[in-house]
C-alpha cells in the first residue's frame, strides 16, 4: 500500500483541491464540500493489483457528489465496494440512502451519480463492472445497501481487505495479479452470497473462495489445540479427503500449514517490543503449543536458535530491555 497523498505535506489551503485531484485520478471525478471548516486533514494510500485496486484513506467531514456532467466527462464503469473502519458515513445513490455503522460494508458505482456524508475512513475496492460473472439486474439490488461485515462471507471480506491495506509487503507483478484475482473472487462471492446466488459464480471461483474461507477459520483457531483436519472439514461441510485435496493443490498438508501459522504468530510475538513482558511460555500456549518443550524444538529447527536467545536479539534491536 503505497501512500499517495497527506494533508500534512501541503499548505491548509491547497490540501483539499489536492485530495480532490488526487481521488479523481485513483478512484473517480467528485466535487467536495468542507463542513464548519476550511482545513482538511487526510491521507489516502492505494495498491494497483492488476486490474484491480485496493485504497485505504481517512479524512475530516466533507460532502461529496459525483454529477451527471462529472459522469459524461470521465466515467470509469467501476464497481466499488467499500469497508467502512471509522465515523459516520451516508450516501445516497440509485434511489437508495444507506447510513453506515462501522464494519459494514457498502457497494456503489462510477456509472450513477451519487452524494456522500463522510467522516472517518474506510478501505475501497474497486473493479471494472464487466469483470464480475453476476448478472448486472441483480448487481443493482445491492447498490447503496449496508451490507454486514461482522460475520460469514462479510467478514471474510472485510478481514482480507483490512490485511491488504495493512500489509507492507512489495509484490511482484505476477503476486500482484494473483492478489486481484483473489480479491474479485471474494468480492464476487460475498455479493452472490447476500443475493443468494451463489450457483452463479464460476467452480474455479468457488474453489478459491473456499480455500481462503478454511485459511481464515485455521487463522481464528489457531490458539486451540484441538483442531483437527476433521473439525476444519466439518465447519465447512466438505469430507476430509476433500480437504486434504485442497491443500496438496496449494503443496502443503493440514498439519503442516497449522503448524507452520502457529510458529509465525509465535514469532511475531516474540519480536513484539509491547509483548516483552509476556511470558514465552505464554505466547507459545496462546498459539496452540501447550508443552514448552515441543514448542523450543519445533522453534530452533525453524529459526535457527531458542524462543528466548530470538527475544532477546529483538529486544536489544529494538532498545528494549532483553
């Protein structure tokens, strides 16, 4: 995520038409309006993913409204469908007005004119309208609608696109295109599952889909020691040979990627100045490795070193106390 605009690095008078320019360029053409003020504080940052994008931003109240004539004069047939992370947001387009809480989620479009209420910040993607295999009638139902972003094929949503914006990571091309068309897959699979009509999207989609839906739940569960390729195979309805297909598809095993997910988190934690004084024992119970014993040995065959001589490298990188 490349941040590609900050109120902090122009004048307070220029910082708006700059914004405005900057949104016009990234996303689409809108007029804005400032609210009891004439400063606007804001950044915005974006991720290219082939033709796909991902954009996260935050900014102070304004109005905005995307015209008839600003539609004529440039029109990108776009899709967006937006998470909203922070403040009050209401938008009104194609006859509807959707006040929206954070966590929701609310899909528009380029194509229609619109206005918007907006405080806080959300983290936006957007798509051509041709790239998505749902018919465009039923697209329509779902425009300026909140959607739930709190559970099921929201929050999977939701949870992908907050680690996109998150993510430090510099891709390649090729990671890139992967990245988009993992995106339009999730995006297309969260707007046929409100329209409850998910026949219509395409096996390769579903397939995909669903190996991030088990990605995520392993995620969720990791800290239970439990957890079983029987027990993942269940909450998603599919046998266990079929989970095991899945994974040998993607060259790991269910064993394999639980644990190889449980040494990472262990790892991130112990490099954590705010968790120095958390106990290795207990950040290794947290992520599914009851016994210290095994998590020491599966941790030096991984890195090289003991959980406690990797904490106190990090620790004297960091200025901490070891």
């Amino acid at each position: 995520m490349e941040r590609i605009f900050d109120s902090n690095d122009f004048p307070a008078r220029d910082a708006l038409s700059v914004w405005e320019n900057v949104t016009a360029d990234t996303l689409m053409p809108t007029s804005f309006k400032l609210i009891n003020t004439d400063v606007f504080r804001g950044w915005f940052g974006t991720m290219p993913l082939g033709a796909v994008q991902v954009s996260a931003m935050a900014y102070s109240s304004f109005l905005t409204r995307r015209t008839p004539k600003l539609i004529r004069a440039s029109d990108p047939e776009i899709l967006a469908l937006g998470v909203t992370n922070s403040g009050p947001h209401v938008i009104e387009q194609n006859r509807n007005q959707a006040a929206i809480r954070t966590g929701d989620l609310l899909l528009f479009e380029s194509s229609r004119p619109f206005d918007t209420y907006a405080d806080g910040g959300n983290i936006l993607i957007q798509f051509p309208r041709t790239l998505t295999p749902l018919p465009a009638c039923r697209i329509d139902q779902l425009i300026c609608r909140p959607l739930p972003g709190a559970q099921g094929m929201g929050r999977l949503l939701a949870d992908f696109l907050t680690r996109l914006a998150e993510d430090s990571t510099s891709y390649t091309p090729r990671d890139a295109v992967r990245l988009g068309n993992m995106s339009l897959d999730l995006v297309t699979a969260t707007l046929a599952h409100f329209l409850e009509c998910e026949d219509g999207i395409p096996s390769e989609s579903r397939q995909r889909v669903l190996y991030m839906r088990i990605m995520a739940f392993i995620e969720r569960h990791l800290g239970d020691t439990a957890l079983t390729a029987d027990q993942i195979a269940a909450a998603h309805h599919i046998s266990v040979r079929s989970l095991h297909r899945i994974f040998q598809q993607h060259g790991v095993t269910v064993r394999s990627w639980i644990r190889s997910q449980r040494l990472e988190n262990s790892r991130r934690d112990l490099a954590d100045p705010a968790k120095c004084h958390v106990p290795i024992q207990a950040i290794a119970a947290h992520w599914g490795f009851p016994h210290p014993g095994d998590f020491t040995r599966a941790f030096r065959a991984l890195h090289g070193i003991n959980p406690s001589e990797y904490r106190k490298y990090h620790s004297t990188e960091a200025g901490t106390p070891g």
